[in-house]
C-alpha cells in the first residue's frame, strides 16, 4: 500500500492531517515474502486462422522464434524462420516459460504434444499468441505470458509486448496456505468452495480434503483470501497483520494531525491510479487514496478494522477491469459486513463500492465530514483472519447506537449457528468428525452434541456428513463474545448402558434404531445375538469368545 501518484493538496487541516497520514504509513514497512521465478528464451507459439497468425509471425519473427499453428485451410509459409504447421489445438496449459499445446492426433491417440509431434528439443514453449475464437484458456485472468486479443487495439498491444518477454522475470508468491484449518473438505466430503470459485486465475484446484494453489498462475487477486473463511489461505504481501498496522498508524498520524472525518479510498495500482490521477478535481482533502495490488486483497477484517480505528468511511473503487469472479465475491463480502454493522445500529453505507462514479461520489462529499461518533480502537494486527474480524466488531459493538443481540446474514456467510433436529439426531457424530474447525464435538462420556458458534464458519461438512439429514445452517452473527465462545449442548440423550458391564456406550434412540433395522436379519434371530447387540465392544467379544469356548469347533455364532 503506498500514496497514490496524483497530487494532492494541502489546504486545510485535513489535507495536511492527510499528508501526515500517508507519512506515516510510507514509514511502516511489510514483511518480504518469497519470489516466484519465470524464464522465457522467446520460444512463442501463435494459434489462429492463418491469415492473421502469418501476419503476426511477419512482424514477430526478429524478435522471437516463432511457431505457427494455422487452424483454417489458408496458404502460406510464413517469413523465413518461422516453422508454420496445420493442425487442430485441442488445449493450451501453463505459463510464462512452460506453455504446452496439445493437438489432434490419430486414433487411438486423443492429443499429442505439439513440439514432441515435431521432433524437436524442447516439450514447452515460452510464449503463446492465441489468435482462435473462442480462446483455449479463458480464465478471467490469464497467465503471464499468455495472450488472446479480442480486438484490434489488444492486438497491437501484445505484438508490442511480446518480444519484451524474453529473460528472467521475478514476482512475489501472494499468498500462504494452512490445511490444517481449510474448511475444503474432509473424509471425502466436498465443503467450502469459495478460494476456487472466485479465483480469477484458475491457479486453484481441489485436491480432495485440500486445495492445491500454483505460484506461477497465481498473480495476487487476493480474491480468494478475501472469500476464505478460516484463514487458511491468506494474502502474503502485505500479510493480513501488516496491511492493519499500517492502516491503523494511518488513521491515528491523521487524528493527531488535526483530521477529522477521514473516507479511506482503496484502490488497485494500475487502472485505478490512473483513474484518480485523470480526476478533473482534487480529491476532497479528507479523502486519503490506498494504493493496494488489487481490490481483492482487503477484505471484512480489514475494512471493519478501519472502522474500529475512526475511518468515517471506506470505499472500495473497482475499475471495470476488476476481474467478475472478483466483483462477486467483494459484492458478497461487503453484504455481509453491512449486515453485521447494521445488527448493530451502524449505518452499512460506511462501507460503498464504486463503479464508475467516483467522480459523483467524491462532488457530493465536502472537507467537513464529522468523525466517527466513538474512539478508536488501539489493538495490533495479527495474520489471523477472524481474530481481527472479531476485534473489530466488539469495538464497534462496544460503541453500536442502536445494538441487537444477533443479526441475521445473508446465505453464505461465514458466521452462524447449525440447527440440531432432536427427533433426528442419533447421536452418532459424523458431523463431529469432518468438522475442520472445532465447532463441533462430542460430550466425551456423556452423549452430547455440543457447538461453539465462535468457531463455526457454516462450511457445510456436518451438514453432508449427517446421515439422518439433521442438521441445517443458520447465516447468523452473534454479538455477544461469551455466549459466541460458550460451549452449548445441541443434543443429548440418555445413555444406554451395556447390559453385561453397565458401561454407557450408546444413546437409546440409536439402540432401538438398530435393533429396529436389524431385528428382521437372518443373523440376528436368537436371543443372544439379539442381546449382544445391547453390549459395548468389549463385552461382545468376551461374550463371543465364552460361547465358542463351551461350543468347541462351531465358529462364531452370531
């Protein structure tokens, strides 16, 4: 995050508390995060009907070595240099420096690769021009390296960048991921979705009960952090922490400096500076512009955050270059901190997402906006996404005009309650044992459901685990911290005791379900595999074992 490159002036208090605001944070600096590395040697490929891949080979060729793949029955060679084939592509993958084409082959062959087909050294190319329609990889945002005009000015813009992608390239890794608290899926259950669902990339891929991120598709839409409700896949630069800290030094450099009223503007570091720096205006001088690498990036913990720490507002500006899946999910992020700040009397138009009107919104505001009606909050940053969230609301609670005890959110949301139907319910913990974040769990020696809503991020797994179709999800935000922490029974039983020991083992709902399923099976016909049943796990093998021993050579009878 850093001062955007338009000038902005210093008239008022406000616009010299802003100066020393955005000081302030230029001095407080991110942690490094690790690189990831691209190489290209200028090895490019150009797909397309062979009138306009020949005559983008033509004006290519010096720079780049040059592959043409001519997909229509058009003639041509090509200049000298240029190897021009004709074949079908079937799939295009990859990235900067490792791009693999796949291309028709005979039956019984389904694809081949292009330059394995060829008979030359390489198996990859470095670059890819995709003239076809529709385009092979259509991903909101594809990878580096990788291009697919749809008009002519696109075009002329990627034969001029073209042969710039030749050496050695370097950018961050945007993101750290801990399986042990995602919410993807357990014991071959499908739960939370959402980091795969609003990446514009497609750099995420289910792996069963984990995900799978790839550095070098990934290029930091910070969607995914932003839509993950555990935590467990975070924007790496700058981390969750540092980005609070440095906004938190923001606002109060501000306060100290005389400022009052201040609108936190964010915006992404290309499109939208360029956009704030064509303004025909300046910005109204309590309007402090944040320069973020994509408007994905922040999310609930940080926008609440800002809040808590005096913000009058915070604005979300989203270019028409923001990619959809990214729109949807800080569309979505923004209804449900709305909700939880209207549950508390807070006026959910603090937070505002702008489109193309951010010249109208910033003629209707003025220098003299009042500051927040409460004061601010002094905690630190940490990289931990609810910790933050909740920090940040029990601030705002602690202050709320008008609070409620609960708010209810819309579907999706990360917080909530699950409903236990009793009637249903046997008891039997399946939603205990995919529960990734310990929201849910056994009685120990009693048979007890018990739930912590602090913890729940309605996932879903317990939902699908649940073979009596028990349980549903309630979107839902409980204000009040120890009744969110405290442990509540969802369901209990009495406990059937073993009829041989008196060990509780089951519950009697469960006891007469299966002997209700099983009274009318062939093996358990006679009493004592009946009463069997009634025993824990020990005293039916002792029982076992004790017949067999006084009927020698007979098996076990059931």
């Amino acid at each position: 995050m850093h001062e955007t490159a338009m000038q902005l002036t210093r008239i008022t208090a406000n616009g010299r508390a802003r100066a020393a605001a955005l000081e302030a944070a230029a001095r407080t600096e991110a942690r490094a995060t690790s690189l990831v590395a691209y190489a290209s040697k200028g090895a490019l490929v150009i797909l397309g009907p062979g009138r306009e891949a020949l005559a983008a080979a033509e004006r290519l060729a010096p720079a780049l070595e040059c592959t043409v793949v001519v997909t229509d029955d058009a003639q041509g060679n090509g200049p000298e240099g240029v190897t021009v084939v004709r074949e079908k592509p079937l799939q295009v993958s990859g990235h900067l420096g490792q791009f693999n084409v796949i291309v028709a082959a005979r039956p019984p062959l389904g694809g081949e690769n292009l330059l394995r087909k060829l008979g030359g050294p390489r198996t990859h190319f470095d670059l890819v021009l995709d003239l076809c329609r529709p385009a092979h990889i259509g991903a909101p945002l594809p990878p580096f390296g990788y291009y697919a005009p749809s008009e002519p000015e696109a075009l002329e813009r990627a034969l001029a960048e073209l042969p710039e992608m030749v050496g050695e390239f370097e950018k961050a890794k945007f993101f750290q991921y801990d399986p042990s608290i995602c919410a993807h899926g357990r014991s071959g259950l499908s739960g939370c979705t959402r980091c795969i669902d609003a990446c514009p990339t497609w750099a995420i891929i289910s792996m069963g009960d984990e995900i799978a991120v790839d550095p070098y598709l990934c290029q930091g839409a910070g969607a995914c952090a932003t839509a993950c409700p555990t935590g467990a896949i975070t924007y790496a630069y700058p981390r969750p922490g540092d980005s609070i800290d440095k906004l938190g030094a923001l606002l109060k450099a501000y306060r100290a400096a005389g400022g009052e009223g201040a609108i936190v503007v964010f915006h992404d570091a290309e499109h939208g500076r360029e956009a704030l720096a064509d303004l025909p205006a300046p910005l109204p001088e309590r309007v402090i512009p944040i320069e973020i690498a994509e408007q994905g990036s922040v999310g609930m913990d940080v926008w609440l955050s800002l809040l808590a720490f005096g913000a009058s507002e915070v604005w979300l500006y989203a270019t028409q270059h923001v990619p959809g899946p990214v729109r949807e999910e800080i569309e979505a992020q923004l209804s449900y901190a709305r909700a939880i700040l209207a549950g508390m009397g807070h006026d959910g138009g603090r937070l505002r997402l702008l489109d193309g009107d951010l010249s109208r919104a910033l003629g209707q505001t003025d220098d003299a906006g009042g500051a927040a009606d409460y004061p601010p909050a002094t905690y630190a940053g940490v990289d931990e996404k609810r910790t933050m969230l909740r920090l940040a609301v029990e601030h705002l609670y602690q202050y709320a005009p008008a609070p409620r005890a609960e708010a209810a959110l819309p579907d999706g949301a990360p917080f909530g309650e699950i409903r236990v139907d009793r009637e249903k319910c046997t008891l039997c913990m399946s939603c205990v044992g995919v529960c990734p974040s310990h929201a849910l769990a056994d009685g120990t020696d009693l048979p007890q459901l018990n739930f912590i809503e602090a913890n729940c991020v309605q996932c879903g797994l317990c939902e699908k685990a649940c073979p009596e179709d028990a349980i549903t999800l309630q979107a839902r935000y409980l204000y009040d911290p120890s009744a969110r922490r405290q442990s509540r029974v969802l369901n209990e039983e009495v406990p059937f005791h073993c009829v041989r020991c008196g060990k509780p083992f089951a519950t009697r709902k469960m006891m007469d379900r299966m002997s209700e399923k099983l009274g009318g099976h062939w093996m358990f016909q006679k009493p004592e595999a009946l009463r069997r049943l009634q025993m824990c796990g020990d005293c039916r093998v002792r029982d076992m074992f004790e017949l067999e021993a006084k009927r020698p050579g007979q098996g076990f009878p059931m």
